[in-house]
C-alpha cells in the first residue's frame, strides 16, 4: 500500500466520522423535538376511563388528551341553528318540505311484479 492510499483512507475514515456524528447530532435533535412534542399529552382513553368503562359504564365524551384537533374531523358547532321564529329571515325550517317534480327529468321507475310461486 502507498503513502497516497493510506492518506485516502485516513481521508476516508475522518469524512465518514464527521458524517456520523452530524447524523447523531440530527437524530437527537429530532427525538428532543419528538419528546418535547408528547410531553404534555396523555394516553386515550385514559386509565380512568378504562376503569370506568370496566364497571359498566358508557363514555360517550373523553378527556381531552393534549394533541392538536385532528383536521379530519369536523367539531359540532358550538351554538345551535337558529329555531323558527329566531332569527328572522334566512333561518332553517326543521320540517320536510315535499319534493319538487321532475327533478330528474322524465326518468321513470317501474313497479316491480312479485314473483308468483305456485
């Protein structure tokens, strides 16, 4: 082996170190950001609830766990529609109001025959 490849290998070896400890460096950067990010959360449900739900009863609402709100779930408006009579104009009626004809076109059903069995 010559003097220029064992200059390349120690080359080699001191990039390599460096490019470890900047991945170690990175990696505990992120465990920090990961931790400090679930530190305030607690389990769902919780032991509580577990325990509660073990003797029988029925949770229909749970703690608030600490996380963000998941974006894929819609909140229930915090305040209820308007009723009639509240509100004046461009309020919701709660009753059905009848269908309007020929919405679609002159598509038509067929009344289906029973089957005769003899």
């Amino acid at each position: 082996m010559t003097n220029q490849d064992h200059k390349g290998g120690e080359k080699h070896s001191t990039d390599t170190k460096k490019r470890l400890a900047d991945e170690k460096t990175a990696r505990e950067k992120k465990q920090a950001e990961q931790r400090a990010a679930s530190a305030g959360v607690k389990p769902t449900p919780t032991q509580e609830e577990n325990d509660l739900a073990a003797s029988g009863e029925h949770l229909t609402e749970h703690e608030p766990d600490g996380s963000p709100p998941d974006p894929n779930v819609t909140q229930p408006p915090t305040e209820p529609p308007p009723t009639e009579g509240e509100g004046g104009a461009g309020t919701t009626s709660r009753e059905a109001k009848p269908a309007a004809h020929n919405q679609r076109g002159d598509y038509s059903t067929r009344a289906a025959a029973p089957a005769k069995h003899e």
